[in-house]
C-alpha cells in the first residue's frame, strides 16, 4: 500500500521518541511523589495500577483471547512468572535508585543494557559476534572494572539494571506471546504478593496511600500509566521502525537520566564516573557504528536475531 508506507516510518519515530522522553522523565516523576513515600510503595502502587490498567485496556481492544490462550499454556505461565520477577527487580531497583540520590547510576545501567544484549545473544542464542561488538563489549568490561578495581566502588544499581532487564529481554524474546499479553500475565501474577505486601505497609503505618493528601494519591495512581503509556508506544514504534532505528533512539533514555541527575538533582558526576562513561560510550559508538553498517543493504546482513 504506497500510500500508507510513508507514514509508518513517521508514526513509529513519534511513538519511539514519546516513548523513550517519558522514560527518560521517570526520575522527575517518581520525585514528585515525594519522601514521604517509600520506594517499596510506589514499586507496589505501581504494580497494582498497571494490573488495573492493563485489564481495562484489555476489555477494551478485545484482547482476552489471547491471554486465554496463553494462560492454557503451563509452561509460558512459569517462564511469565521468571520474568515478572526479573520486571519487579528492574522496577524496585529503578526506583529505589533516583530516590535515593543514584540517578547517574541508574543511567550507566541503561547505557551497559545493550552491550549485554549483545553477551546473552551470544550465550543463548549461538548468535556471532563482529569484530567491532568484540571491542565494544570489551570497552564496556573495562569501564567498569576500573570502577570496581581502580576505585573500590561496585555500580551495583546499574550492573543490577543492566542483568535484569537483559534477562528480561532474552526470556521474553523466546516466548510467542504479545508484548501487551504477556505484561498483562507478569502484572497479574505479581498482583497478589503486591497487594499482601501494601496491607503488611498499612498494618506497619509505613503506607501512604490514602493517608497523605490527594496530590501524592493521584501521583501513584499514576504509576500505572507512566508504566502502560510507554510500554504500548515502544510496541508501534518497534513495529513500524528498523532495529538500527530503534536502537539508536534509544539512548534518549538514559541520557535524559544522566542530565537530570547532574543539572536538576545536583549529583556529582565524579573523576571515576568519568572514566567508566567514557570507556562505555566509546563501546556503543563502535556497537552503533556495527549496527548501521550491518543494516545496510549492500553491506553483511547481521545474524538472524
């Protein structure tokens, strides 16, 4: 159809790059709810209101077929409920992070996250590297070796991000299930042990949800939409866009965190954080620079993902 073919490309750069600015704003988002809430209770509000959420919208596209069928399959349910623990890590860790002051942190994680993509490939999928993916994954060792070596400091919440949502990703990938289906599952499995844990939160009067003021409330109601609304514009984007595209687009995300962590929270942004993003950023040119040339036409064709 020639006359809708220009307009997918243009439909998934608006959705990509919506999708990655709001997660890119997440930290500002998370402190506007403020320290009066824990960050194991906006992790909880925020699994509650995407379960919330995602069963309305699956009512309203008719989408419960799907996760009929999907939920008559044992063996997808248990790899769901492996990954819906690995999405509540990410979550808790994400958010436990940018309020408390780790927000560059947080962004070296998200930088680290492709290169280990490119590892777990590797591992599990038998997939081969290229020489420039080589160096760059070895860069990446580098920077954060030097980290933990050359100045005693283990960026375990970005390492702890990184792992999490690469594993996440590689389950994922494995299974035939929906983007939106498959959320739906993890969110519902994970409801339950969020709801006993929010009432254990109100029997310590550590709860603040209903107990503050209408503001804090509506902040972490919230919650699910900032975790919905990006999810389902990553899903156009990615099926309108290349994966070069997308994978350029991409670290709009955590240079958004790393910018807002320096310039709005006033974190420091140290000698050895230096070091380690410089050894980090040189990984993804030369992984960037591969991606595009594997992607041209007329150059290799990269593995079969």
């Amino acid at each position: 159809m020639p006359h809708s073919s220009p307009s997918r490309p243009l439909a998934g750069l608006t959705a990509g790059f919506s999708c990655f600015l709001l997660w890119g704003a997440l930290p500002l988002y998370f402190h506007l709810i403020g320290s009066g809430v824990s960050a194991w209770e906006i992790l909880l509000q925020r699994m509650i209101w995407a379960a919330a959420l995602l069963t309305l919208f699956i009512v309203v596209t008719g989408r419960m077929g799907p996760v009929r069928e999907a939920l008559g399959q044992r063996q997808l349910v248990l790899t769901l409920a492996v990954t819906a623990l690995l999405i509540s890590c990410n979550w808790g860790t994400f958010i436990w992070g940018v309020t408390h002051q780790h927000i560059v942190q947080t962004s070296l994680g998200y930088y680290i996250n492709p290169l280990l993509n490119v590892i777990l490939g590797l591992v599990f999928f038998k997939e081969r590297l290229r020489p420039m993916q080589i160096v760059a994954i070895l860069l990446a060792a580098v920077g954060v070796m030097i980290m933990i070596i050359g100045f005693g400091k283990v960026p375990w919440i970005s390492l702890m991000l990184a792992a999490s949502f690469g594993l996440y990703g590689m389950l994922r990938k494995k299974l035939d299930v929906g983007s939106i289906t498959g959320l739906y599952i993890e969110t519902m499995l994970l409801l339950p042990f969020a709801l006993m844990w929010l009432g254990y939160l109100y029997q310590q009067g550590d709860a603040a949800f209903l107990l503050q003021d209408r503001l804090t409330d509506t902040l972490l109601i919230g919650c699910g939409l900032v975790t919905i609304i990006p999810l389902v514009l990553f899903t156009m984007a990615a099926h309108r866009l290349k994966l070069s595209t997308l994978g350029l687009i991409q670290y709009i995300t955590p240079t958004l965190q790393l910018l807002t962590g320096v310039l709005i929270f006033g974190e420091a942004f140290t000698h050895d954080n230096a070091i380690t993003f410089a050894f980090i950023w040189a990984g993804l040119m030369l992984y960037t620079l591969d991606m595009l040339y594997a992607s041209r036409p007329s150059g290799r064709k990269a593995p079969a993902q």
